[in-house]
C-alpha cells in the first residue's frame, strides 16, 4: 500500500468548559495526528497492545488499515483489511489483535497476528454490531450483535483459534439491540444499549441487562428512556459505552436516538449501575454522542464528539463533572481504550492541521503513582474555565 504519514505533534488548542475544584491533574502524554494518503485519516478503533505501543484501526480515502505503532505513535506496520469501518479492537495475550469490522450490512469478525499476518475474516452477514461487541473468554470469543431484517439482539460464540461459531446463539428479550459488552471476573457478561437499530425509529430505553454464561438473565435494568428536554435534544435513549464502577458496579455513558455510529445526536448522559442492576445515578452531561468511556485513577472519563468538536470529559464516582475539554476545530473521538489504572488512549479524527486527519490523545491521571518511566506532558483545565492555547513542534 502505497502512503504518507505526517505525524504530527499539535499541543492541544483546548476550550476548558468546566473544572471541578480540588480535582488531581490530568496530563496529556501523546497527542498525534496522522495524514495517510490524499484526503482523509480517521482512526475509528484503539487498543493498547502487550508492549506499550497500540493498534489502531483507520480509515483512509476509502482504505481499511490495521495499523501497528509504538508507544508514541509511529507506525510499525500496516495490512489493509476488509470492511468500510472499524468497529472495535481486542488485543491479545499471544500479542495479536482480535477486530471487528463492517461492510455494509455485514460484520466480518476477524483475526491478526502480531506481524500484521491475517489469520481469518469471518462475515457474518446480515449482522450488525456495536462499539465493543466482542469479549475474550478464554479460548472463546462471545460476540454481541443484531439481525438487522428482524431488529433483534443476539449472542453467539466462535472458537478463538479458527472463527469457528458454537451452537450456543442466545436471541435477547425484545428490545434489547445490544450496543457494547464487557465481561466479568465470575465468568458472566453485561450488555449496554437500546431498543431498536433502525435509525429512523426511536429507541425508547436505554438498558443494561446481565447474563451468566450458557444465556440466563440475572436482570435487565432500563436505565433512561428520553432528554430531560426531548423538544431540543430529541426523544428517545441508547446506553453506548460501559466500564467497571464502584463497589462491583458499572459506569454507563449514553444519548437519545437510536445507536449509529455516525449520525446519532443528543445530550450524552452518563450513569452509575450497581453490582446489581440498581440504577445509583444517571445524569446529563455535555455533548452529544460517547463513543468511549474508561476509568482514570479514581474517576471516570467519556470520548466522544460536543459541538461538532471531538470531546472529552472526566466525572467522579458521584457524577460530579470535572473537566470538560475539547479542541476548537471540527472532529470527534471514536474510542478510548484503558492503557493502565491511571491511563487512558483516544482516538478519532479532528480538523487541528488544516484538513481531516487521525487524532491519538493520550491522558493520564497524575495522582495516580507513575509507572517507572516518567512521560512529560501537559496539564489541561487546572485553572478554571477558558481556552488554553498551546504550541506545537512538527515530528518528522
């Protein structure tokens, strides 16, 4: 494949919204664009590989590509793959990746090892999935999906090895178009999302549900069903993005409408689960869409896009906002991977160079204790409310 990538190292023009008083800095420690081939860069997927680097999973005039890079960035290699998006990336033990793409109305589940080298590209046609649809159980992946000519919510299990599916399809209560999973330590999953993958209909409730390995439902919880004001935000709500919470919990980012990956707009809220099913809390937030959330330090953090602008935003344990952050330029994130308990990688598009290229971000939450090699950074929306300019070098 024929490319060009400008790395480019731009120290955030940020517009600092709100800062939380008494709140641990957080520091930027990678902030990266990329410039691959004629147009346009978007990276749709991240994941923190086994030797500090990260896969990334990018889009490029029109071009899938699974992009291997260091741990500041830089490319290490590239294999184009097949699919118009990325959906999601899961890094394993042996130093490979696991990733889902999409093709239409066809998902393809699929296999790399850590050379690049395509071990398989399953299609699953006529199925439709999420932000996180997959997790690893061991020498099984549990795939999380939707028929997309019945509207209905699925599980299905495939033998990691080979991509061979088990005769184990579990079809979800009515309703439930699961739009992210994670799996627990006792072996059971949780599911996040809405009622409906049709677009054009609104999805009336947000849920989490719980299920125990073999497809019983320990319970199914409706988190939020429309905005506080559904005249200007619209009506309707899809749960998009989960993490671990407090106490055994889950932490819980969504919007209204129906979940698509690039055309849903709302109010994103956010949402306190308990170990089990209780809503805590659910409060909205700023912005529009989340497409990512994960832990940082003793608080919590959501990626995504607010003001046509890619967004992030840290919350406490109680739902409390802290920061609120993005730069003022054209973009969004499209996902956030956990890179340690301190630590957390961005990825997506913005228009910070001129024109539409990849954006990696990187935050770490500084009271947590630093890993052994320290990264300089830059502290964001320590001060109040403002814009924060920075300056940035050409990395070449």
């Amino acid at each position: 494949m024929s490319r060009r990538i400008n790395a480019v190292l731009i120290l955030l023009l940020a517009a600092v919204l709100f800062c939380g008083a008494g709140q641990a800095a957080v520091t930027e420690n990678l902030n990266q664009t990329y410039h691959i081939g004629d147009n346009y860069t978007d990276i749709l997927s991240v994941a923190a590989a086994n030797d500090g680097g990260y896969y990334l999973g990018i889009i490029h005039d029109g071009t899938l590509s699974l992009v291997k890079s260091d741990a500041k960035g830089n490319e290490i290699w590239a294999t184009n793959v097949t699919g118009s998006e990325f959906r999601s990336i899961t890094t394993l033990s042996d130093g490979g990746c696991l990733y889902v793409t999409a093709l239409n109305l066809d998902t393809y589940l699929c296999r790399a090892d850590q050379t690049g080298k395509i071990i398989y590209e399953i299609p699953l046609t006529g199925v439709g999935a999420g932000v996180q649809p997959v997790v690893i159980s061991g020498s099984t992946i549990i795939f999380a999906g939707w028929f997309w000519e019945t509207d209905t919510g699925f599980t299905l299990s495939f033998l990691l090895s080979d991509g061979t599916p088990a005769n184990d399809q579990l079809s979800l209560p009515q309703g439930r178009i699961p739009v992210s999973m994670m799996k627990n330590d006792d072996g059971t999953f949780v599911l996040v999302g809405g009622a409906t993958s049709n677009v054009s209909v609104v999805s009336d409730e947000a849920w989490i549900m719980k299920i125990k390995d073999g497809g019983t439902v320990v319970w199914n919880t409706v988190i939020k069903t429309t905005s506080t004001p559904p005249e200007y935000y619209g009506p309707g709500s899809t749960a998009y993005a989960l993490c671990e919470g407090d106490d055994g919990g889950y932490f819980v980012a969504g919007t209204t409408s129906p979940y698509n990956l690039s055309t849903a707009f709302g109010i994103i809220w956010g949402s306190m689960i308990s170990s089990n099913g209780t809503v805590v809390w659910e409060k909205e937030l700023r912005g529009s869409v989340p497409y990512g959330v994960a832990k940082l330090g003793d608080n919590y953090l959501i990626a995504g896009t607010g003001w046509n602008a890619p967004l992030w935003m840290t919350i406490t344990p109680a739902g409390a906002l802290l920061q609120v952050v993005y730069p003022s330029v054209a973009g969004q994130f499209n996902s956030a991977a956990q890179v340690s308990a301190g630590s957390v990688i961005l990825a997506g598009w913005s228009y910070l160079t001129g024109s539409p290229d990849g954006y990696l971000v990187g935050l770490t939450d500084d009271s947590v204790p630093a890993s052994p090699v320290p990264i300089a950074g830059i502290i964001l929306g320590l001060s109040g409310a403002g814009i924060a300019a920075f300056i940035g070098s050409r990395r070449r």
